[in-house]
C-alpha cells in the first residue's frame, strides 16, 4: 500500500464511520517505532507505522486509523481528544477502534551493564552508571561523603 491508497482509505474510513470528511493528509511513517499512528496537532495530518500493516494486515491498520481520527475529529470539534477523555472513549467505543495498537516487539530495549561505580568513601554505598563521570562535581546521596570512581569487573568490552 502506497500513500495514495492510504490517503483514499482514511477518507472512506472517515466519511463511513464519523459522517465527516478528512481534509488533510495522511501517510506512512517509517520512523514511528513504538506506536501504530499518531495525530500531528499543528498540521493536523495523521501518520500511519507501515511495519504494523505489513506485519498484522489489513484489519489493524483499521482500527488504527479510527483510532487517530476520534483525536482528528475531537480535537477540529474542540471536544476532548486526549486518550483519558470521556468523549474519546466513548467516539472509540461507537466506531469500533483499537484502544491499543498490537505490539512489534520493537520497543523493549536491553538495559546495558554498568561500567562503572562511584563508591562514597565515608558509607561505602554503590552506584552504578553506564557512562563515566567527574566525582569531584557530585557526593553521596545518602551522606554527602565524598565518591571514587571504580570499573565495574567483568564488564565486556
């Protein structure tokens, strides 16, 4: 599906289930990783995650377009568009809209071990960080001791 086809379905979507016509654009976005489509407020575009319709079909890029048309519509109307709004659910409910886009599996992130540890001097409390950083600007949390900077062992690099 090309952006012209998705334009012409959000169109139809729109007028079948809300009685309104789209007057603005609507196109795939391949940069959105962890949601299935959102709605631009300023431009009021809508952008559609390709990878959900390539990877779930048809019918939940559906629901995700009626999805991003109650914020569409809700917000143009000056209702309440947010996803805590009563009136958003409710528009949800009445179109049959996914509440919650299917997930890719793109978004959980491992956490990477630490490298380092500052360590205070005075109560020897731990901790952990990633990234390297000057001891001389921070202290102990617990009891403004000051801190050293360790590696951690075992850590591969």
């Amino acid at each position: 599906m090309v952006d012209t086809e998705l334009q012409r379905l959000v169109e139809e979507i729109s007028f079948t289930y809300f009685k309104v016509p789209f007057r603005h654009r609507a196109s795939f976005n391949s940069r959105l990783r962890t949601t299935g489509g959102r709605y631009v407020l300023r431009t009021h575009n809508l952008e559609f995650n390709p990878k959900h319709y390539e990877t779930f079909g048809i019918e939940e890029l559906k629901g995700i377009i009626k999805h991003e048309l109650c914020h569409y519509h809700l917000h143009l109307a000056g209702r309440g568009y947010k996803h805590k709004d009563a009136d958003f659910k409710q528009l949800l409910r009445q179109v049959g809209g996914s509440r919650y886009c299917q997930s890719l599996g793109l978004s959980v992130q491992k956490r990477r071990e630490p490298r380092y540890a500052l360590v205070c001097k005075a109560c020897g409390m731990r901790y952990l960080r990633q990234r390297k950083m000057d001891v001389r600007k921070y202290v102990c949390g617990k009891c403004k001791g000051k801190l050293i900077l360790e590696e951690v062992e075992g850590h591969k690099r």
